[in-house]
C-alpha cells in the first residue's frame, strides 16, 4: 500500500489593501521553489577504482566520472515536461506566458547540475527564452555552505548524533542488503582469514577532513554501490552487468538501496550536518516564499514567482532533515533518485491566508530506464513537514 500523507496547512495572515476587484473563488497557487536532483550520471569514480574498492567487474561507462549521461539528459527532460504540464494544469501563470518572473540557479560546482539546469531552462518555457545561472568561481553556499567555507558542523553535536544513528547500520533491512550485495560483488571477503577490503561487515566510522564530517566502513562502501547499481539499470545497461543478479535486479535493488537511505541517515540527514550544509538554501527557500528579499542567489527581483534550483540528492537530504519531512515510494528503491524534485508551494485564499505545501515528484524505476515521465503527475505525494517552512 502506497504511503499517503496528509496536507500541511499554515496559515500566515500577511496584510493587504481591498482595491475593488473581483476575489477569486479558490486559492491561487502565487509562488513556487523546485528543487531537482540532477539526471541519470556515471558514478563519481572510475569502475577501476570501483573493482579496487569492492571487488566486482563495473562496466564503463560513455561518459568520465560523474558526468550525466545523454540517456540522463532525455530522461530529466521528460520529467521536466511532466512537472511543466502540472503547473500549467493548475494555472500557474509563469508557465502560460513569457515573463521574466521566473529564476534558474544551478549548483556551478558540477557539470552535471549545469546541465540539469540547462534541461530546466529548454524544457520548462518551450517557447521563451530563459537560461541557467550559476556561481563562475568557487562552492556556492546555497548548495554547500561547508564546502564554501561558511558553517561548520559542531563536531560534539555531529558525533553524538552519528552514535544515535548506528543502530540503523544494524537493522534487518541494511544486514539483508550488505549481505546481497557482498554475495553479488565478493562473496570471500568476509571469510576467515582472507578478510579483505572488500568485506561489507565493517562497522560504520565518522571521520573529519578538512572540517567535514565524512562516513567509511561497510555502509559506506555499500551504500556507494547500491547508488551505483540503481544508476547502471537507470542507464540501460544489458542485464547480464549485474552478474549472479541479472534475473532480477529490480529485485535486487530493492533489496540493496535500504543501505544507502541508512547512509543517508547517517550524516547527510543528521539536523547538525544538514543545517550547516544547506541552512543557507533552507533561508533562501523562507525568504522567496515570504517575499522577503532573496540576497544569496543573484538576480531574483520581487517579481519572481518560480524559483528553479538544480542540484544534488544531497540538498534534497538536507532539506528533508531542515524541514522535517520524509517520503518513500513503492516503484522507486531511492527516495533522492536522479531527476526527484523536491517542490514548495504558496497558495492564497480568498480570506487571504497563505498555506504552504510540499510536493515530492519522481520517476518509477523503470521510467527512469525506459527515459520516460509518464506517471509522474499521478504518483505525486504532498508531504507533511514537521517544522515551519515560514517563520
């Protein structure tokens, strides 16, 4: 049965003046924020450096280290469109004509989410002409604060959140999936003395560099491969990559991807590390909804009304931690797949109360692989945050 999530509703009362015209009769969706996972990639490292670290024959790929592929490309296209066609559905008017109400920003950091905010721009206004934007020049804070050297996490804070959550390291679900994986990729290295690096059953570990915080250990190595797996089949690769699995790999990666949503969990969505990472984004976010000035990212005037950022599965852990939110889906092992948009909405009514509400869209797995969007709109969730998203 497919999670359902009931509608988070804040009322902020803002004050206004009564000119005589007509009051619509249901409330008028007036700004949005989507933030998107950038589209289908090659892992980050070489498939050399994969079979040093885990024992298994990765394939290559078409493209270098972490750059999307052109499968990615058309695949975050079709999603776009599918988000597009929901907005214009609804009567969005920033999607229904040309204006200059709407703002694209990219993480500069990687090609890849200049590219995905490149896709943005050709594929939300089909007919107008808008471009991506992004910092030239160094980490941008809204993506990662840590990295551009503007928070740092409390290391006390960091560490005894990171022991609270090791208990998720040892749940059934992970051992289930580090067991599969370990049998899929090196199924000697756990025994007796030829213990190896390639045996999964080392204990998590948190470690510092360079003032971030970072996981090692089997969930940390595992978690890496389960993603890696995910976005083999979400390229198209020939079944027969995935080895003793190729008979059922959406079986298998739904067996493996637990051990990277408890990666997850285990830094990326711990309240200290998010806040530090992306507690500028989560401002930004606070300020454009509530129409205050938006200073960290370029070029939003007042009258902007869509906010577009393009990023990482990173940011979306971050925000889901910030705001208190949570979501899984029943055709997707990964809750931050490539192409998942995170969406904010600010809806006002006639009484003129403003609401707030969260969406999550994805692509089933097999959308993903077969590049299409076509239930995406149907298999929408609105999330129920469990902190304020305005202050």
């Amino acid at each position: 049965m497919k999670k359902t999530h009931t509608v988070f509703l804040l009322a902020l009362f803002l004050t206004g003046c009564s000119d005589g015209a007509s009051v619509p009769s249901g409330p008028v969706l007036e700004k949005v924020v989507l933030l998107s996972r950038h589209g289908i990639r090659s892992p980050t490292a070489s498939s050399g450096a994969l079979r040093e670290k885990t024992g298994f024959d990765w394939p290559e790929w078409s493209v270098a280290p972490g750059e999307m592929t052109p499968h990615g490309a058309v695949a975050l296209g079709a999603m776009v469109q599918a988000v597009r066609t929901h907005y214009v559905d609804l009567g969005f008017d920033p999607l229904r004509s040309c204006s200059d109400s709407m703002r694209i920003w990219a993480d500069g950091a990687d090609h890849r989410t200049q590219q995905t905010g490149q896709i943005w721009a050709r594929n939300l206004t089909l007919d107008c002409h808008v471009s991506a934007q992004w910092q030239e020049h160094g980490p941008d804070p809204v993506f990662n604060a840590i990295s551009a050297g503007r928070a740092v996490p409390s290391k006390q804070e960091t560490e005894r959140g990171f022991a609270s959550m090791l208990p998720v390291s040892k749940s059934s679900n992970v051992r289930r999936g580090l067991q599969a994986l370990q049998t899929l990729m090196a199924p000697g290295g756990c025994d007796g003395a030829s213990h190896t690096v390639w045996c999964l059953r080392d204990d998590a570990v948190l470690e510092w560099k360079k003032g971030a915080p970072r996981l090692s250990g089997g969930v940390a190595t595992a978690g890496m491969a389960a993603e890696s797996l995910l976005l083999l089949y979400s390229e198209g690769f020939p079944l027969d990559v995935f080895g003793s699995a190729k008979a059922d790999v959406p079986g298998l990666l739904k067996t493996v991807l637990p051990v990277h949503e408890a990666e997850s969990r285990m830094l990326r969505r711990l309240p200290v590390v998010a806040a530090a990472r992306n507690g500028v984004m989560a401002e930004s976010i606070r300020a454009f909804l509530a129409d205050r000035p938006v200073t960290e990212i370029p070029g939003v005037p007042d009258s902007t009304r869509l906010l577009v950022l393009a990023g990482h599965d990173t940011n979306q852990d971050a925000l889901a931690a910030i705001f208190g939110l949570s979501w899984t889906f029943d055709d997707q092992p990964d809750s931050t797949a490539p192409d998942t948009v995170l969406a904010f909405e600010r809806w006002r009514y006639p009484d003129r109360h403003v609401v707030v509400r969260v969406r999550i869209f994805h692509q089933s797995l097999e959308e993903l692989r077969a590049g299409q969007a076509s239930g995406v709109e149907r298999s929408m969730q609105t999330l129920e945050p469990g902190k304020a998203i305005l202050l």
